[in-house]
C-alpha cells in the first residue's frame, strides 16, 4: 500500500509540472517526460490488478508440507438455534471467502424443517482459540425452476440431500452437492441421482455438472450406495478444477469398510470446472472402522466426508468413523497424494486391487489423541493466517438435527 501510494504521488507531481512547464520545455524533453508518466501510469494500473483482492483469493497458494495440527480451541453453535425463520442444524460444509472474510456452511436439511438452505457466518479467532461466531445470512438453494427444493412427502424424486459447498472467487459462485436417493425395496422404488450444482451466492440455480455413468443410481447393486455417494469437493488448479468424493465405495468397486482390513475403496473424481465433465477418477483406500458396533449387528461406518486440495495434487481427507454403541466419532486426516495413482474411470475396483494404484495417504491427525469429545466432523477448509504467519484449518461437525450431537467448530493451526 505505501508503494501505492507512493506511485500516485509521483503521477500527480508529474503532472503538475507538465501544467507548469510544458510551453516552455524544449520538444524533446517533453516527449521524454510525457512517455515517463505513461509508464508510471501504467505501473500504477498493474499494481492496482495485482492489489485486486478477488485474484489475491484466486492465488494464494495453499500449503503443500504441513507436518502437523495444532488444535487451538471449540465453539458450539446451540441446538436448534433459530435465525431468520429456519433452525440451524445439520451443518455439513464450510469454506471460506478470504475477499470479504465470510464463511459458508451449507445445511444437510432436506427440505424437511425448512427448505435446503446455507449459511454465512463471521467468525473471529486468535492463536488463543475462537472468540466469536455468529451467522450473517441465510440463503434457500434454488432449482432450476427458481422453486426451492421439496422434502420427501412433497416430491421424493427431486429431494435433495445437501453435503458439501465451496466458494469459488472466480466465478463468485458457490457450488454444493447433493447425494441424491436410492431406495428400493418391495413398497417404492426412489432413484435420485447426485447431482455436482452451481448456484449465485443468492441461492440462484446457475448450471449443473454432467455426472459419469458409474454415479447414476441403480435398483440393482450398481453404481452409489444410499446415503454414500457425493460427500466432499474441493476447487484446486487455480479454481480451474473440481475434485469431488463419493463417501463410501460403489457396489461395483467392493465392500463397505469393516472393523478389519477389507480393501475398501472409495472414487476420487476429477471435473473441468469450464466444461463441466469428468476428466479422471482416482481411488482411495479406507482405513477399517475404527471400533466395533454394539451390538455386533448395529451400524458402523467409514468414509470420507469431505476433501481440501493441498496444491499439486495433494489433498486433506478427513475420515469419519462411527459405530453403534459409542456416542463420540473417530476423526482422521490424512495427506492423500494422486500424482502417482492410476485413472480408475472406467475400472471396477472389486477384485482388481493388482491392477491399479491407488492415492498414497500419511496420518496427520488422529482426533481421538486430543482428549476432548470429538463428533460428527463433515468440513473443512483453510481459514485466515494466524499474526504468527501461520495457516488455519477450521473443521464443522453436522449434529444431524438431534440434541444429543454437537454442532461443533474446530479451529487448528497449521504447522509446516
């Protein structure tokens, strides 16, 4: 800013003195003096582009050596805290608008207390912890008909189920997906396929990214899973890239992860953002549930709910575990590298484990080591730098709309 400021000093100066003088300076010299304060006018607009806070938020490179995270404190946002007419809850996804320092964070509602929706958030932190959060706005996702979306009992085949958001500076648009619905049984058949969207920051549908064949929703036991299909996305290349997540594998790629080592084995997919396809797909291994269920019969899950690109084709990849019996979840993240894993797209991965490589993954954080209670973690997305010149991660937990879940905010620094 002070070179800024500077530079335009110097114009002005040098404009006055033309005012001045220019009758009386021999030709030459004014051509010569003329040509300078071109090239410091034009010195001034390129400083002024480089300034412009939306590509400051378009390059700013993301860290690509992080060794560590150090946890630096908890807000709980209230059970079913009101605003602005709609019940908070269900907070699945966050991302951050370095420009004007807003936080999205998208509900996982369908539509069945109030319509799907998102949220914008202030948040202020120090190395100290989180010393305030409080929402600014709220925002109804909108169809392509400009309608919002209906539950269930309304319209079962375009519910939606909203997972994830991200915000891309760009464009200035927000784009968020939704896992669709597969139910199949001897009363109904619902196949909703997932669905990759872009809307405006008013909620506005915008246009829609085109899925490949092995997401679209099966009656038999083909393509995604109920309830396991887009979970994560993460804007990479400068926002010229999108790479999305199934939660759990597809029926063709094996078995869902189990208390023991069971070559689970999720989809990692790769889309131009411009053209709006898939360009690739990637695999990532699972690690095993990490507790058993009570009883051995119960529920047990784990997958991934969300991703953050790193830079280079590395990405954060948060695992959730949870299993019937044990109220807290196990919360892993780990350091996923693609460049050396194989295309999958038009691969099964059930049986084939020979045949490909997969993601190469390294531990960063158990949250069980923290000592605290942990639950639901869905989001993640780099926050604001620290006055240490350090990075920060902030980490949502969706409570699922019960009250004996927390909607938790997690606030890390970066150590690289």
């Amino acid at each position: 800013m002070w070179v800024f400021n500077q530079l335009i000093k110097i114009v002005s100066i040098t404009k006055i003195y033309f005012r001045l003088f220019y009758t009386t300076l021999h030709p030459n010299l004014f051509m010569q003096l003329y040509k300078l304060n071109i090239v410091l006018f034009f010195s001034v607009c390129l400083l002024i582009t480089a300034c412009d806070p939306s590509k400051k938020a378009m390059l700013t490179p993301k860290p690509e050596a992080i060794t560590s995270l150090h946890f630096l404190g908890e807000k709980d946002i209230p059970y079913n805290l009101p605003y602005n007419n709609t019940t908070v809850g269900g907070l699945s996804g966050i991302d951050y608008d370095s420009t004007h320092g807003t936080y999205y964070l998208i509900s996982d509602d369908r539509s069945a207390i109030n319509p799907a929706r998102f949220y914008t958030a202030n948040i202020s932190f120090t190395q100290n912890g989180i010393d305030s959060f409080y929402f600014t706005d709220v925002q109804n996702m909108l169809q392509a008909n400009a309608n919002v979306y209906p539950n269930n009992k309304l319209d079962p085949y375009h519910t939606p189920d909203p997972e994830a958001m991200r915000y891309n500076p760009v464009s200035k648009q927000l784009v968020w997906s939704s896992e669709g619905e597969r139910i199949v049984n001897n009363k109904d058949t619902v196949l909703e396929n997932p669905s990759v969207i872009m809307i405006s920051t008013d909620g506005k549908y915008l246009d829609s990214f085109t899925l490949p064949p092995n997401l679209v929703m099966q009656s038999t036991e083909k393509g995604p899973r109920q309830n396991s299909a887009l979970e994560g996305l993460s804007f990479a290349d400068n926002f010229a890239t999108l790479f999305v997540n199934v939660e759990e594998p597809l029926y063709e790629d094996g078995p869902r992860a189990d208390v023991t080592d069971n070559n689970a084995y999720i989809r990692i997919l790769k889309f131009n953002v411009a053209t709006k396809i898939n360009t690739a797909q990637y695999a990532y291994k699972l690690e095993p549930v990490a507790f058993p269920a009570i009883p051995s019969t119960g529920f047990k899950i784990n997958g991934v709910p969300d991703i953050l690109s790193m830079g280079n084709n590395k990405f954060l990849v948060i695992e959730r575990s949870f299993s019937t019996g044990r109220l807290p979840c196990t919360i892993k993240v780990f350091i996923a590298d693609l460049n050396s894993a194989t295309d999958i797209t038009n691969m099964p991965l059930l049986n084939t484990a020979s045949q490909f490589a997969p993601a190469t993954k390294k531990l960063l954080l158990n949250m069980d080591n923290l000592g605290i209670y942990i639950d639901n973690i869905e989001g993640v997305t780099f926050g604001p730098t620290l006055p240490n010149g350090h990075k920060t991660l902030l980490f949502i937990a969706d409570n699922n709309f019960t009250q004996i879940e927390k909607t938790q905010l997690l606030l890390f620094e970066v150590i690289e």
